[in-house]
C-alpha cells in the first residue's frame, strides 16, 4: 500500500515524527486542557501534522470500567493502519502512573471497541 507516492511498510511510516504545534505560537505553561482546545480549534492543521488516514473520533471520549468513568483527551482512527490512535494529554512532567492509565484506555479499546 502507498499514500501520496509513499510506499507503507510499517505503522510509522504514516506518521510525522515529530509532531509540531505551531498553532501555539510558542506559548509556554500551557494547561492540558489549552492543548486540547488548540488541537480542536485547529482539527485541520493537526491532522495534517498527524501523517495520513487520520479522522478525529472525539475528545473527553468517555467510557465506564466498574462503574468507574475514565476519560481518553483525543481519539482519533487511522484508516490506512485499521486502528485507533489514543492521545493523553499530559503538560506536566511525565509520572509513572500515566503508564497505568495509558494501558487501561488501550486494553479498554482492545476488548471493547476495535473490530477483528
């Protein structure tokens, strides 16, 4: 398979590494949930920045485990890889526990959400 003359081999080769915000303008301290605006307000741009295939599912997507709701920031679908592509927002420096709550959104969506 191939996008744009682009011969895909593997999952990365649909992505931008790095992805680059430039809609922020180099604001700093910016609070999790300005990015997620920014990124909403600027869907086009970000999907651009993303790589190719990429369509926005939802933000603040919303889900119960137990009783418990959780809350993924941005979920988006690739359709050239067939998956899902979760964001978690995260503007302070990286915590262990984020790896807890990364792998309860993708097992959720695992068992839950993606079609064999």
């Amino acid at each position: 398979m191939s996008v744009v003359g682009k011969e895909i081999v593997e999952p990365r080769d649909v992505l931008i590494d790095p992805v680059v915000l430039n809609f922020f303008k180099a604001k700093t301290n910016l609070k999790e949930k300005d990015i997620e605006t920014g990124i909403i307000t600027h869907m086009k741009e970000f999907l651009l920045e993303l790589g190719s295939g990429f369509k926005f599912i939802d933000n603040q997507y919303q889900f119960n485990i137990a009783s418990k709701k959780y809350f993924v920031d941005l979920v988006f679908y690739n359709e050239i890889l067939k998956c899902y592509v979760l964001i978690e927002l995260k503007s302070q420096p990286f915590q262990k526990d984020v790896i807890g709550q990364i792998n309860t959104y993708l097992n959720y969506f695992k068992s839950n959400i993606n079609k064999p």
